[in-house]
C-alpha cells in the first residue's frame, strides 16, 4: 500500500464531512509518495490528527480568502506550537 493511500484510508476512516474528506485527500494526491510517509504514520498512530489537520486547512482557506494577513500569521504561530508539542511532547 502507497503511503498516499494509508492516508487517503486514514482520512476516509475519520469524522469528517464527505466534502472536508474530498478536499483534505485531494492536496496529499499531488504529493511525492516519498514525502508522504510520515504524515501517513502520523495519521495511523494519532487519527485524531486528521481533524486538526483538517481545522488547520480550512482556517489557512478562510485567511487566504480574506487577505488578512495578521489572521494567517496567527495561524502559522498556532500550526509552529502543534508541531513542537507533536515533536517534543509525543507519546
């Protein structure tokens, strides 16, 4: 199995609306599959991963379509604090 498709399974496995699943698979189909396996055992060891993956998506959509620039700010300084947490406060 590619790792594109152990996320893809992991996506379709989550809460999500059937639109937030189209649209979540959609940006990791155009991705290396290379570049893809830690997003995909991340999504398998934590599915909850998958929503805030999500969350985060939609807020850059909602920033970048209303040009404010301060809100995408604050959302690249929200996204930089989960990822330390994931690195240095993983299980």
């Amino acid at each position: 199995m590619t790792n594109y498709e152990r996320i893809k399974n992991s996506i379709q496995a989550s809460a999500l609306s059937v639109e937030d699943k189209l649209a979540t698979t959609e940006i990791f189909a155009v991705i290396s599959n290379d570049y893809l396996a830690e997003i995909a055992d991340l999504f398998e060891q934590k599915p909850e991963w998958v929503e805030i993956y999500n969350d985060n998506r939609k807020k850059k959509l909602d920033a970048t379509q209303s040009g404010d620039e301060s809100e995408w700010m604050k959302i690249l300084e929200e996204e930089k604090k989960m990822l330390n947490k994931l690195v240095f406060d993983s299980d």
